[in-house]
C-alpha cells in the first residue's frame, strides 16, 4: 500500500518561504535562482520543440536528462531523414 504523507506547517511566513521548503522537498539542493543550465534547458526545448512542454522538470539532473533525451530525438529524426535521402539518391 502506498502512503503519501502530508506536513501542515503553518509557521510558513509567507508564499516565498512556502516554495522554498516545497523546493526543498524534491532536492535538498534546489533554489529558485537561475543558473546556466536553466536557460540552456529552455532553449533546447524551445528550439527542438522535442521534449514535454506540459511539464517543468525541477531539479538540475531533470533537466539534464530531459534535454539528453531531445537532443538524442532530434539527431535520431535527422539521421532518419539522412538514411531516406541517401535511399532515393
């Protein structure tokens, strides 16, 4: 049986200090501050439009994976279309 365990906390002091501690939660080491890999992640995915745009992965090994995986699909498409050139040539 699975069990998801909720924390109320109220000593919250307002919606920042919220989020924090709800970034917290998916990595003891993430923060709302931008780094590099941020607005690299965003313009791979906006670029290749190859990845989920429904769904923001949080923490910095997400990204990473995500944007491994659009970039391996957007080389696998042009070596698809490179093989069925080379076919019709």
């Amino acid at each position: 049986m699975c069990s998801i365990e909720m924390q109320a906390n109220l000593s919250y002091t307002s919606y920042e200090d919220h989020y924090q501690a709800m970034l917290r939660g998916f990595d003891p080491n993430s923060s709302t501050e931008r780094t590099f890999l941020d607005y690299l992640y965003t313009a791979l995915t906006n670029a290749t439009a190859f990845s989920p745009t429904d769904t923001l992965p949080l923490t910095q090994t997400a990204k990473v994976l995500m944007g491994i995986q659009g970039t391996a699909a957007i080389v696998t498409v042009g070596l698809v279309v490179a093989r069925a050139v080379n076919i019709l040539a």
